[in-house]
C-alpha cells in the first residue's frame, strides 16, 4: 500500500526539482534572445505562454474546469490579481537580467521565504517560531548592510520578493478551486492587453526583432511560451504531491543557479560590501533550514508514535 504514496512523492520531487532548474537557467536563456529588449520579451512571454497552454488545453481536454472557473467572478477576480503580480514579477526580473544585475535577482529569491513568513504574520495572522523571528532579523540586517554599505537600495530583490510572495498568497486563497493549467491560462489571458500595448509601443520606438534576425532568434523568442509555462506547471505539480518542507529545501536551487551565472559567467561585480550583505542573507537561510529540518524531524517523530501499536493489541500499523 506504500508504493502509490512513495511514487506520488517521488514525481513531486522530480517536478519541484525540474521547475527550480528550469528557472535557474531562464537568465541565460534571456541573453540568448539578444538584440531582442525587455519590454517586448515580456510581452511575447504572456502572448505565447496563453497560446501554450490553449493547446494543451485542447491536447487534456481541460475546457471544463477552466468554464467552471470562469462562471465564478471571485475567482476571476484572483485570477486578474495573479496575472498582475506575476506580470510585475517577469517584467523586473527580464529587465534586471538584461541590464546586468542578475546577482540582485538571486538575492532576491534567496530573501523569498522571509518575505513570504512576513507575509503569513501580516496577512494570514499566523504565528511563527522562534527560529522563523531570528531568520528574519538577520535577513533584515543583510539588506541594511547592501543599502548602507554598498549604498545602493536593492529595489530589484525586494521587488521579486514581495511580487513571487504575494502571487504565492494569491494562489493560497485559490487553493484547489482553480488547477495549474487553467490558473495559468486565465493569468495569461488578463495580461494579453497589456501584451499588446507593449508590443505596438516597441514596434513604434526600436522596432519588433520577431522575425528581424533570422530564424533560430525566431525559434528561440518562439520558445518563449514554454519556457514560461512548463516550470510553472512543473511547481503545480510538485506543490500538490510534496511538504512545503521539501519545497522549503528545494526552492534555494534557483538563486544559487542564478547567482553563480552572474558571478561566474557574466562576472557582475561583487565588492566586499555586498558580499558581507550575502554572506548575512546565507546566515539567514542557515536558520531558515535548520528551523524546517527540526520541524519536519518533530513531525516524524511524532507521526512514529501515533503508529506505535498498543501493546495490548494485534493491531500491526500499516506503513
């Protein structure tokens, strides 16, 4: 009876694994596109990733939950909200890729699950642990040091954060009424005008590079759907058959990916002060981590004795 929950458990993993590497990897797949700038990528993003996931739509046959969605307003409503929010979360990270500050978007995700406890205490009224409180003041600390020391205000960490983290919220207060593909589908439909507008602003101005530079830039700028659909679907996926421990742990894969690409390949500068900010943002993480790893240790532990037989029983516990 073990073997179903065991390979539910095993395709999470894979899928949380294959969507945080997929991110990690989105910033050197963006410089790829080159001469092709940030506003119009964003916006062929949303207009391919909504043709994507049609056809998928119409490949699984999902039309019925998606109608089902659309005939209720609230959820509509949550669906418009995410699309704005995942909309603002593209368009800084494309725009911060493409002018060379791809190590602030790493800090950025690194900063991500202190932002989104904040977020549970402010908005959810929840109730964290001690360890949570003092991940949070050292993270704190860190940005004061890269604001005060390095002197620049990270605006491009702390606007993925707070952007990915209140879209993480949204998505919360859907919940299971809207699934992956058509929650993905809606989100890219609302920001089609936005898509739009963009694309008439830069064919006015510098010009569309669609088509402009030959057909592997086209097929590479085609891509762009699936490179933006597959791994949200992918964390769909993985969310729906793992802990958030596991999340938890898995999640640090893409800023590591991505502060290593602009370190190593495309050699950001990296001055002491902001390497002291980093430095206290992985002390952060380190409590972060720790505090997960007792919990998840307590949660077994505990689990473990709930299954404990009675002694005065024949009962024998089903793993």
């Amino acid at each position: 009876m073990t073997t179903a929950p065991r390979s539910a458990q095993t395709v999470g993993v894979a899928s949380a694994i294959g969507a945080y590497l997929l991110w990690g990897v989105l910033p050197l797949y963006f410089l790829l596109l080159a001469p092709t700038g940030p506003w119009e990528l964003v916006a062929w993003r949303v207009a391919l990733s909504f043709v994507f996931c049609l056809l998928l739509l119409a490949v699984t046959r999902g039309w019925k939950p998606l109608m089902a969605i659309v005939r209720q307003p609230r959820l509509l409503a949550l669906t418009a909200l995410a699309g704005v929010l995942i909309y603002i979360n593209w368009q800084v990270f494309v725009l911060a890729t493409l002018n060379g500050e791809i190590v602030e978007t790493s800090l950025g995700y690194f900063i991500n699950p202190i932002g989104t406890m904040l977020l549970g205490v402010f908005v959810l009224k929840e109730r964290l642990r001690r360890l949570q409180w003092v991940a949070i003041g050292i993270a704190t600390i860190a940005v004061l040091v890269i604001v005060f020391a390095h002197g620049t205000f990270p605006w491009i960490a702390l606007s993925l954060t707070a952007s990915f983290g209140i879209y993480g919220l949204v998505k919360k207060k859907i919940g299971p009424s809207v699934d992956a593909l058509s929650g993905l589908t809606l989100e890219s439909f609302w920001l089609l005008p936005v898509a739009v507008v963009q694309l008439i602003a830069v064919g006015l101005t510098t010009g569309i590079t669609m088509g402009a530079h030959g057909p592997l830039h086209a097929g590479l700028l085609a891509f762009a759907g699936v490179a933006t659909a597959v791994p949200l679907l992918l964390f769909a996926a993985g969310t729906r058959r793992i802990g958030l421990t596991v999340i938890g742990m898995i999640q640090f894969i893409t800023p590591i990916m991505q502060f290593l690409v602009g370190v190593l390949v495309m050699h950001e500068p990296m001055p002491v002060e902001r390497w002291i900010g980093f430095g206290i943002v992985w002390i952060a993480i380190a409590v972060f981590l720790i505090d997960l790893a007792l919990v998840s240790r307590r949660m077994r532990a505990h689990r473990g004795a709930i299954a404990e037989p009675d002694p005065g029983t024949d009962t024998i516990p089903v793993p």
